[in-house]
C-alpha cells in the first residue's frame, strides 16, 4: 500500500527508485540522483500501550556495516549512501481475531484486520537507534521502545552524532563474538562506550 506513495515521492523529487533484489538485503529501497544514494528500510513494530512499542530492529552491525566498501547483502557498499534511513511503522494488534476464520468471497467486507491505528514516522537510523541490539542473539541493531523519542528522533546517539553512532556499533561485541577472539566485551552501553574512548 505504501509502494505508490514512495514511488510518488521518488518521481517528485528527481529520483530513481532501486528496490532490494532479496528479501534479506539492505536496503529495502534505495533513491538515487546524481549526487547521492539514500538508504530507505522499512521497518514496523507493535504498540506495548500508548507509550512504547516492541521496537525496530535497525540493521546489521556487522558484515557490511563494519566492512563499508562490500556489496555483500546489500544493494551498493555502505560507504555510497550518504544518509540511512528508516520508514517506520508502528501498529495496534487487533486482539480476539481468529486467524483460522474461513471467509468466503460475499463476507470479505467482514474478515477483521490484525492490525489497526497506524502511525508512521521517518527518521534517520542513528537517530532512533539505541545502545542495546534488537533482538535476543542476532547481530541487530535495537531502536528506542518510547514512541515520543522515536517519532521525535531523540535517541540515545542524537546529541553525539553519526560518528559516534557508527564507531559504537563497528567496534561493538557481543559476549559470543568477544569469546571466539579471545577478548573481553570492552562496552555494553554508551556511558562505558564513552570511557573507553576517553571521552
């Protein structure tokens, strides 16, 4: 439903829309023009209660992200893409619905949506991104949960800026990772990040 409203967007504003060739690539789209590339990942997540979601998942912080001139899993190398940026979706969950509800053609106007009360929000990825990875043991980077600081865009990164979005997440191990080096965890959150760099 989206796709004609970016495309719209991208027509208006002299830009040519690549779409990833895989579903596990990044990113989702990509606007390019003479002078740049913008990374455009769409991302969705449910509300918790009126405050917080389950949050986005921003992205790898490995492979490509550390590595910035591989095309591996992504359309054009990291470094080509002068701004990252997340199309945020953020839903309700319909609850009671039976999924498992057989609806024949004259009763389509009646099937419930799983989904409702959208809200969308577009921001920059190091803008919304947090210190903390987005899920359980997969090398993701985790957003915000409060819906005020993401649609806001006041992150845990937005007053130190891309730069130290970027060096936290590159230099960034999990236990696992740290072990099959044979090093210690140097940081598991900003305030330790900005010691170790002295800051």
């Amino acid at each position: 439903m989206l796709f004609p409203v970016i495309s719209k967007f991208a027509k208006d504003n002299n830009y040519q829309m690549c779409l990833s060739e895989h579903q596990n690539h990044y990113p989702d789209i990509t606007f390019i023009s003479k002078n740049e590339k913008i990374a455009v990942d769409l991302k969705s997540t449910y509300r918790i209660n009126d405050d917080s979601v389950n949050g986005f998942t921003l992205g790898a912080f490995t492979g490509y992200f550390r590595q910035r001139t591989s095309t591996k899993n992504i359309t054009y190398a990291y470094q080509e893409y002068s701004k990252h940026i997340i199309l945020g979706i953020i839903y309700s969950r319909t609850e009671n619905t039976d999924e498992r509800q057989i609806y024949h053609f004259d009763n389509l106007a009646n099937i419930v949506s799983v989904a409702k009360d959208f809200d969308f929000l577009v921001q920059e990825k190091w803008k919304i991104a947090s210190d903390k990875p987005g899920s359980g043991n997969t090398k993701n980077i985790g957003s915000h949960k409060d819906i005020k600081t993401l649609i806001s865009g006041n992150g845990t990164f937005a007053k130190y800026g891309v730069k130290t979005f970027d060096d936290y997440w590159m230099n960034y191990l999990t236990e696992e990772m740290a072990k099959n080096i044979d090093s210690e965890v140097p940081y598991h959150n900003l305030e330790q990040y900005l010691k170790w760099r002295g800051r």
